[in-house]
C-alpha cells in the first residue's frame, strides 16, 4: 500500500511540473502572438475561418478556446467555426497527455485539427438549413491586454493564472484519477472490467464531456496511458470536452453553448463509435 501511494505521488509531481513548464511555454507564445490571429481571421474567407480556428482550438490549455470565444462574440468568426473549434480543444488535460504519452497526443491533436474543420462546414451548413437563431456579437474581451515587465508577468501569468486558477486543479485530479487507477489494477479487477465494457465507457465518456471544466477528461486519458481502454474512446471524450473553455460562452449565450455541446455530442459520438467499430 506505501509503496503504491509513493508510485502515485511521484507520478503526481513528475506529471505537474512538466504541464506546469508546457502551461509557460504555451502562455509566452500567446502573448508574444496577441492580436495577429484576430487580425488575420477579421474579413477573411469563410474557409479560412474553418481551418484556423481548429488549429487555435489544438493549443494545449485554455488559450485556444478562449481565443475562439472572444472571436466569435466579437462578431469575427461564425458560429460553425467556433463549434469546429471547440471540437478541437483538449483543455488543460493536453498538457498531460503530453506528458504521459507525447507522441499519441500529438497524433489526437492532428486528428482534432483535422475534423474540426468540416465540423465547423458542416455546422454552419445545418444552421442555416434549420434556420436556427444565434448570437454574433458582443462587448465582452477576453483576452489580456496590458503587458508591464517581468514582474507582472510572473506575478498575473504564472501565479494568478497557472498556478492558482489552473495547475493545482490539475494536480488533485492527476492525484485522483492515478489513485483509481492503480489501485483498481490492483485490487478491482480494472482491466477486465473495462474491456468488457468499453462501448459503455466511450458513451459515458461522450457525456462527461459535457461538463465545462478541466478534470473529468482525466480519467480517460489515466485509462488510456494504462493500456485499459482503446483510442476510440478517448478520442470521442477529446472531441466533445473543451476543459472550462466552454465557460466564457455560457456567460455570453446559454443558448448557444448548449447547441455548440449538442453539435460536439453528436459528432464525437459518431466519429468515436465508427472507430471502435474498426476496432481502433
């Protein structure tokens, strides 16, 4: 028992610091681009609009989805895009996917890029086939605007956003889940249950990706890295969670966040179910 409670916090730190070092790296890139891809987006072609926005979407945390967010309710993208977008957004769990199995996650990430971009054609299409209402536009601005040197830096970015807002709620949720984990291998017969009831575990796993906020989504990437379940099913959870991306959008519009959520349901659904059909 001691020694697996050591295993779990030892995994439990290793994995923080690396998403606490990737969270930085990410958060410098986005203020050193702040403001060019809004410029870029602004009058282009819808196209473009489909293509971009599931790439900002595949940023490890909650910049992507947030920069669609403020896109859209500035009035800058459409509502199939911010959809697309959301598809392809991980939260804060890409970070430990990251960190426990790289090269699959970049792979997932690919894949989220690539279909959300005619999720976000596709979207748009059946909005104005069903003629349903949306809103575009709004006041609100997300994103920071003041940058004051180092000292501000550290003390807004790293400590008020990363640390207090973010990697301490990853950290008790990595604890958690590698807990279940370990010892549901070792004392509840785990892997057994979860092959025989995968196809139940990529349903509940579409639907727990409803919720918005960063967390849930970590037991299927903990499942994933302990070989318990298959890619199918965590594909569908990547696919229809957004971590608390989704937030933002429920203050602006319930309305629409429920129909981005029913959108991305329904997609991940059907993509992750064809993929476990295949076998994958």
């Amino acid at each position: 028992m001691t020694d697996l409670l050591i295993s779990v916090l030892r995994g439990t730190v290793q994995i923080s610091l690396l998403v606490l070092l990737m969270m930085i790296v990410v958060d410098l890139i986005n203020v050193w681009t702040r403001g060019r891809i809004s410029a870029v987006l602004h009058g282009g072609k819808r196209w473009r609009q489909y293509v971009i926005t599931p790439l900002i979407g595949t940023v490890p945390g909650c910049v992507g989805a947030f920069t669609n967010a403020s896109l859209y309710m500035h009035g800058m993208i459409t509502f199939g895009s911010l959809t697309g977008g959301m598809a392809a957004v991980s939260g804060d769990e890409a970070f430990v996917m990251l960190a426990l199995f790289p090269k699959t996650a970049i792979v997932l990430f690919g894949i989220l890029l690539i279909v959300g971009i005619p999720i976000g054609w596709f979207t748009d299409s059946l909005i104005q086939h069903w003629n349903i209402k949306t809103c575009q536009d709004c006041s609100a601005e997300l994103l920071h605007s003041d940058e004051r040197g180092a000292a501000h830096y550290l003390k807004e970015h790293i400590w008020e956003h990363i640390v207090k807002r973010h990697l301490w709620k990853t950290s008790l949720w990595t604890v958690a889940t590698l807990l279940v984990v370990k010892f549901g291998l070792e004392y509840w017969n785990l892997e057994t249950l979860t092959s025989k009831y995968t196809l139940v575990l990529l349903i509940a796993g579409a639907f727990i990706g409803l919720i918005p906020e960063s967390g849930p989504h970590l037991v299927f990437v903990s499942l994933y890295a302990s070989g318990l379940i298959p890619f199918s099913v965590l594909l569908t959870s990547s696919i229809v969670q957004d971590g608390h991306g989704m937030l933002p959008m429920l203050a602006y519009s319930i309305k629409d966040s429920v129909i981005i959520k029913g959108f991305n349901l329904a997609f991940g659904l059907s993509i992750g179910l064809s993929l476990y059909f295949l076998g994958l």
